[in-house]
C-alpha cells in the first residue's frame, strides 16, 4: 500500500504570501492612525492627571502650585513648549523655578516623538492659587502632529482651574504652530 503524501505546491505558497502581504498593506494605515490616536490620549491623560495633581496640591498645601514646561526638570522653558516633558513644583513667589529641589512635586519626561503640543501665546505655564483656582486666563495647550502638520487635540484650563480634553477627529485641521 502506497501512501499519499500531502503538502503544499509552490504555487499555493506564493499565493498565500501574496494574499498576506496584501492584507498587511491594508492593515498598515490604520495601524498607523490607531498608535498616533493612543500617542495622543496618552499625552493628554498625563497632562490632565498632573494638572489635578498640582490644583490638589495648591489646595492641600495651602499655596500656590505651577506646572510649567520643562526639558530637565531644573527650569520652565518659556517657549510655550510642552513636548519634552513638564513639572509641577511649590510656587509661593511666581519664579521661573522651584526654589529648592524638595519643591518639585512632579516632574514628567515627556519622548518628542511625533508630537508637538504648544501652549497658548503668552501663556506658557499655569499657576493653581490655594483656593484651586487658576490665575490668568484660560490655556491652551495644543497637540499636533509633526508630519504632516495637523491639529489632534488640546487640553484647556478654564480660570477654576479646570481642565478638560478636546479630540480633533473627523475633518482634517491644521496646526495652528510651524513645524
């Protein structure tokens, strides 16, 4: 009795790579969309949690609490910069630094990556008053994608100090910052 040994031809290994490949292709720019979409939500999560951590702490500690932009946790930057990273720290003399390292209540590095986010002119960090409140007026901090340049997502702090996420999905807009 002779058996049959059964495989697969040449032929229909070609096709199915040809079929998988085609499939991955297909796949490929939605991937894409889906790991900015999560790389955006990540970045305004976290900036949203800090921002309740340092109202909380203006409001426990009896004084006021800044969240400004940072590249080394040290020193705010002052272009409105918000992509490398940020810190909160005690504030009681509005400086442009925490006073002393046991100021720093928190301090978030932050991976540039495809991401800008950007304050509002003028604005380029946020003061939380005892009271919870924020001094000033409302922010804006704005996340856009590099390249091609388009406008994701903000997150806005209202004068009590609120804040809250915006999603730009559905119509394309640009980013309102030079890339």
């Amino acid at each position: 009795m002779e058996k049959s040994i059964r495989g697969f031809t040449l032929v229909e290994l070609v096709v199915v790579v040809m079929v998988s490949g085609l499939l991955a292709a297909l796949a490929a720019p939605s991937f894409t969309t889906m790991l900015e979409r999560h790389r955006t939500q990540a970045f305004t999560h976290q900036l949203t949690a800090s921002m309740a951590l340092a109202r909380l702490g203006a409001v426990r500690l009896g004084q006021p609490v800044t969240l400004c932009p940072t590249r080394d946790g040290l020193r705010c930057r002052r272009d409105l910069a918000w992509e490398t990273g940020w810190m909160a720290y005690l504030d009681p003399g509005r400086d442009d630094h925490p006073a002393r390292q046991a100021d720093i209540l928190q301090h978030v590095p932050w991976d540039e990556g495809p991401l800008l986010a950007r304050s509002s002119t003028g604005r380029h960090r946020i003061r939380f008053l005892p009271s919870g409140w924020s001094s000033g007026s409302n922010l804006s901090i704005r996340i856009c994608r590099r390249d091609p340049a388009e406008l994701l997502g903000a997150v806005v702090v209202n004068n009590a100090g609120r804040p809250r996420a915006e999603r730009h999905g559905g119509a394309r807009k640009p980013c309102p910052y030079p890339t």
